[in-house]
C-alpha cells in the first residue's frame, strides 16, 4: 500500500512568518501534497486554516499539540474540534525523562491519560520520537521500548524515523517491530548527525525504499518534516516531494 504524502507545516514556519500562513499553504497544496500536519497558525486561527485546508483539499493528517490535560485541556480540545482531526500527536517531552524507568513511567501516564481524554473527544493520541527515545538505554533496550511496557495499546507512535536512525538504531526494524502502532511515519534525511542542517529527502544518508516498505502494511501516513535545512526550505519540500512521489514511495496529487 503506497500511503499519501502529507506535510508537517512547523517545516515551513519561517516562510509563513515572512510571507504569511494563506500563501505558504497555498504553496504546499500547488506542490502536490495531499495533506498537512498541523503546529502552529501564525497570523490566523485554527477556524479559518480549516476553511482554507478544505478549500485547497488538504486533509488534515493530524495535530502536533500538547497533552490535553491540566490547564490547557479545554484549549486543546477547542483546536482538534477546530480542525475536525482525529489524531493529536505529542510532539516532544524533555530527554531527561527518558533516561530511566521512572522518568519513562512518567511520560507514559501523561500520553495514556491524554488518550483517554481523546477518546471521549472523537480522537486518539500519539507520540513523536526524537534521538533520545532511541539512543537512551534502560536494561539493554532503547527508551523507546520501555514505553511499550506502560503505553495503553491505543497509544500510537509516530516514528520520526531519521531521528531513530540518528539515535542508533536501524529505522527500517523499528517501523517493521512497531507495526500497526505506528501508523504514521515522519520522514526527514540528513547527514545523520546530531545539530547538523538537514537536506531534502533523498539527498542524505537515508535507506527510504527499506524504512518505507518496512511500514507499507500498516502506514496511513507519509509526512514530510524538515526541522532545519542548509538549503531554501520550500525548495526542499517541493524536491522532498517529488523524490518520494516519482520513486512510487508515497502519494501525491501530481
């Protein structure tokens, strides 16, 4: 199953501050992609992003937002109706937890008692790794598979797999191990080192055709994230694009 392609839009914050939230967007639908991962609405609301999303047939993939508990709960839950989706990624929690059980045990009540919330909602929660999960070691096993010890089931991951690999381990086994937990898939490339720019996919150090076929019975989603690049970022998700799109491993529009 080849899954569509989707973008997450924290890639393009900088041209949404320089050129506004509507043009950006306008850009990445013109580009071909099928879907947006939301983070952020600089100079608008989540309503009228909405609207604009619809107008462009943009799915929205999911939210990348804070755990919808404590304080902010009603916020966050104001926002995934806003956007009518049906997955909230917690995109990070601090590196330090991860480097023990009881640190682990932590982010893993947070996210099931955030999935709970969701579920009343219309909504299911999940989590987004970055070096650590992969890198910090507990009994022999990466943080990351702690988690599945004190995880509810329907906690899903979103495997950033370039920062799995960048942490240690083979990407391509951590997407076949997970399997139906890990239904999207964040796709960045690089150098592969730690506070090193990243490059548009294709152009780094990444096995795509393995890490992606490793998921092709489970994947949903393809979503490209660029955090930083060396080159212009639009030019990097348009390039992005067309290398996964024209090499048949994820769905475009064009």
């Amino acid at each position: 199953m080849i899954a569509p392609i989707a973008l997450q839009l924290y890639s393009v914050r900088e041209a949404m501050n320089a050129q506004g939230f509507e043009k950006t967007v306008r850009q990445v639908a013109d580009i071909g992609y099928c879907g947006v991962e939301a983070a952020g609405f600089p100079g608008t609301t989540p309503e009228l992003a909405f609207k604009l999303f619809n107008e462009l047939g943009l799915e929205v993939t999911s939210a990348h937002s804070s755990a919808p508990v404590g304080e902010n709960k009603n916020e966050i839950l104001d926002l995934m109706a806003a956007l009518e989706c049906k997955r909230l990624v917690v995109p990070y929690q601090p590196k330090e937890l991860f480097a023990n059980r009881d640190g682990i045990q932590k982010v893993c009540a947070i996210l099931n008692e955030a999935n709970e919330v969701g579920k009343v909602h219309g909504f299911n929660v999940g989590y987004h790794n970055h070096w650590w999960e992969a890198e910090y070691r507990i009994d022999g096993k990466p943080a990351y598979q702690i988690m599945l010890d004190y995880l509810d089931k329907e906690v899903f991951f979103q495997v950033d797999t370039y920062w799995m690999q960048v942490g240690g381990l083979n990407a391509a086994d951590v997407v076949r191990k997970l399997g139906n937990r890990a239904p999207m898939l964040h796709i960045k490339d690089g150098p592969g080192l730690k506070e090193q720019p990243m490059t548009a996919v294709g152009k780094g150090v990444m096995d795509w055709k393995t890490v992606i076929n490793a998921g092709s019975e489970f994947t949903d989603s393809v979503i490209v994230e660029l955090d930083s690049c060396a080159t212009d970022m639009l030019q990097a998700v348009t390039e992005s694009y067309q290398y996964l799109v024209v090499n048949h491993l994820a769905l475009g529009k064009k």
